[in-house]
C-alpha cells in the first residue's frame, strides 16, 4: 500500500503531505491497539489442554468416540457367533437368485425384481456411452447455481489450475489408485496368505494441518490385528526421516544418503496412558526422558501410566477406543494423532497377503509449490538467512539454487545456509 502511494506521489511537496498523513494514521491505529493489547497480555492465559479435554468429553456424550474395546476379545466374540465357513475370507459365497431370497426371506419373483431395478445398467444416462472424455468443460452446465459444478467446471477449462481448485473443495476424494492396487497383490508364498479369522483395523495417521499445504492432511492404513505395533511404524511417512544428514551450505555436492531416521529412529506411541517405545537398537526409550522431565517440573501423569515394547505387543493385545486421538511420536517432538476408526473382519475382498499390511488405503492431499526463482520446477533446496533473497526459508530448484549461490569454480556466494528440501508429494505409501 505505501508503495502505490508513494508512486501516485509525483512532487516532493505531495510526497510529504502523504506522508505526514501516513504517520497521522499509524499514530491513531497504534492507539487504538495497544490498549487492547495490553488488555490481552493480562489476560490469563488459555488452559488448551483443559480444552482439548473438553473438546474430547463433548465427543464422547455424543457418541463419536466408542467405549473401550479390547481387540483380542472383538476377535474370541467374533469366533462364538460366526461359523469357520462364514469367517473363511478364501471362500466366496455365490449370490444366487435363491440363496438371496433365503437371506431376505422375500420371495425369488422380488429378487428377481429388485436385481433388475438396483443393477448397475439402469444408472447409466441417456448418451453416456458416447462420452469419451469425462474432464472436458462442455459436459458440464453453466449458470446452474451449484458451486461444485462451477469449480469443476474451472478445472477442466484450466488443467494448470487443476489443484488450486480442487483443494478449495470440501470433499474428499476416493483414491482410486491406491484402492485398485489392493486387488493386484497377490499372495506370494503359502506362508504369505493371511490366517484366519483376522482382525481389520482401519487406523488414521495425521500430519500437522496447513491450509496452505494439504486438502486432506492423513493417511488411512488396514492394518491386521496380529500384526505388531513396529510394523505399523515402519510404514507411517513423514518427510523429517527423510532429511539428508551433512553440511550442504559449502558442498551442495555432499552425499545425501545418511537420513534423520538413520539418527535418530526413536519412537513411541501413547495409547491409553501406555507408552510404546520402539526398543529395537538403536533406539532409546524416549517415554523415560518425558516421565522424567515431568517428575523435575512437577507436572502430573496419570496413576496408571505405563512403559511397554511395541515390539512385544500386537494390536489384538490393545484396549482402545475407536474415534480416540492417540499420539504418535518420533524425531523427538515430531508428533502425529492416530486414530482408529474401524474394526472388522477380513473378508475375501481384502488383500489376503500378509505382507503387504500394514497397506495404504488413502493419502494425504498435498500442495506442491515452484521454485522461487524460475516458477516451473519442484523445489529441490531451502535456504534460511540468505543475503540474495528476500523471503526466510526460500525455496529453489536445483539449477537455479547452484547458478545463484555458487560461482563457476564452487564458491559459496552471499551468506545463507542451506539444506535440501524433502518434497512432501514424494512419500511413498
């Protein structure tokens, strides 16, 4: 704003006038504002895990968050009033005319009826056929009123724009890619097909929410309930593993294949006041130094807190409750919320090869970002304190970080340190 002015400001005698009026104006907002400040520094101040409790007892009145389950014994319960055959995932049981009318207890004429009415084929609109390309502009109306139309429409009109628009939407999308490459795992070896009767979880993995960064900001494994609690680690993605380990602001060129995680593979989960350290070497128990800090700092724990290896527990052996936010931590305060949100059985449209679980069924919705420099490229370097820019971190590509920081013999241009930028969208699943 002060820029546009001063420019519109041709005369020096113009240019003064505007600026005493600047300075007339911040003398009045500064006035206005920091009574108000100083009002809310005396405030006291808030007691945000009182309301994160709160938050959490208003959850449970209203039935979000289920009663404590053990998942051993949702198993044994499931054993007493299922059949061997019913829990058998390998069988597939054949929907015919007449074993549907015994499970309805309906006649075989409204089966017959309602498998006509209900059938895929009756959904399809008039010319739908004919449509080859489903993103293109002309098959959606215009001036209908609907605001999800409209913004489907901008991105088919716009492909550049695709993202932007979309993460504007409030609805989640259905991965179809990750949900299609469940059904193309197959069982390698006999010893690789999932034992039954099995437990399913669905557990929820959340990354810390930016709007500016993700659309959807977690990823949901299945993961079965024989399984220990380290598999389930194994497999949750975070870009701070991923962090390449050197001095890189002097040697752009330093290897870049010792990781965080290859220092520091510390974790734990806390699951109903449970600490579940990963003990495996070279781990240390990261719970001891949290309990310990507490005692110095006298902050109180739970009566009943406890320190288990997540390595000797499975999820069967777990009491939790469904909808609950549980922690999961690593790198030292790295932190992420789990959840579970559902328990079942498997069945035989699950993925029947151990191996593959603890398996990806949805991903965090990321927005990428270019090069500061060029606008085309993905980053590949952050910078922080860097005398050549005028943003603190910046974010550059490979050539345009090399070219701006470096001379042609490889010497170090400016002041700045740099490191190299993990992209989020590059996690694996």
């Amino acid at each position: 704003m002060l820029d546009c002015i001063w420019g519109i400001s041709r005369t020096q005698g113009t240019r003064s006038a505007v600026l005493c009026l600047l300075i007339v104006c911040l003398v009045k907002i500064i006035g206005a504002v920091v009574p108000k400040t100083l009002a809310f520094a005396n405030m006291p101040k808030l007691n945000l895990i009182g309301q994160q409790r709160e938050l959490i007892t208003l959850a449970e009145e209203h039935g979000y968050i289920s009663p404590l389950v053990h998942i051993g014994q949702f198993e044994s319960d499931c054993k007493l009033l299922l059949s061997e055959e019913d829990m058998d995932p390998t069988k597939k049981e054949e929907f015919s005319v007449e074993n549907l009318s015994k499970a309805m207890k309906v006649d075989e004429e409204t089966v017959e009826e309602l498998e006509q009415v209900c059938s895929p084929s009756s959904l399809y609109c008039a010319r739908e056929s004919e449509v080859i390309n489903w993103d293109s502009s002309e098959l959606i109306p215009k001036n209908t009123g609907l605001v999800t139309l409209e913004h489907w429409r901008k991105s088919a009109y716009h492909p550049e724009k695709g993202k932007p628009v979309l993460l504007r939407s409030k609805y989640n999308e259905i991965d179809c890619e990750l949900r299609a490459r469940l059904e193309t795992i197959k069982v390698k070896s006999p010893e690789d097909q999932v034992s039954y009767p099995n437990v399913v979880l669905t557990v929820c993995v959340n990354f810390s929410k930016n709007i500016r960064d993700y659309k959807n900001c977690s990823v949901d494994f299945y993961a079965l309930g024989s399984q220990k609690l380290t598999e389930l680690r194994d497999k949750i993605p975070c870009d701070f593993d991923l962090q390449p380990i050197g001095h890189f602001t002097d040697n752009p060129n330093h290897p870049t294949d010792i990781k965080l995680k290859d220092v520091c593979p510390s974790s734990f989960f806390l699951i109903e006041n449970t600490f579940f350290n990963d003990t495996r070497p070279p781990c240390i128990e990261l719970s001891k130094n949290i309990l310990k800090w507490t005692k110095e700092n006298e902050t109180s724990v739970p009566e009943n807190c406890n320190e288990l290896s997540m390595g000797d527990c499975t999820f069967n052996d777990l009491k939790l409750r469904l909808g609950y936010p549980y922690l999961y931590c690593h790198q030292g305060n790295c932190e992420h919320l789990v959840v579970f949100k559902d328990i079942r059985l498997l069945n035989s449209s699950d993925c029947q090869s151990r191996s593959a679980y603890p398996i990806a069924v949805s991903r965090a919705k990321f927005r990428t970002f270019p090069c500061k420099l060029c606008n085309l490229y993905l980053p590949k370097w952050v910078t922080r304190n860097d005398s050549l820019s005028t943003d603190d971190p910046t974010f550059f590509c490979d050539n345009c970080f090399k070219k701006l920081h470096y001379d042609r013999q490889g010497n170090k241009i400016g002041d700045f340190i740099a490191f190299p930028h993990v992209n989020i969208c590059t996690l694996e699943y």
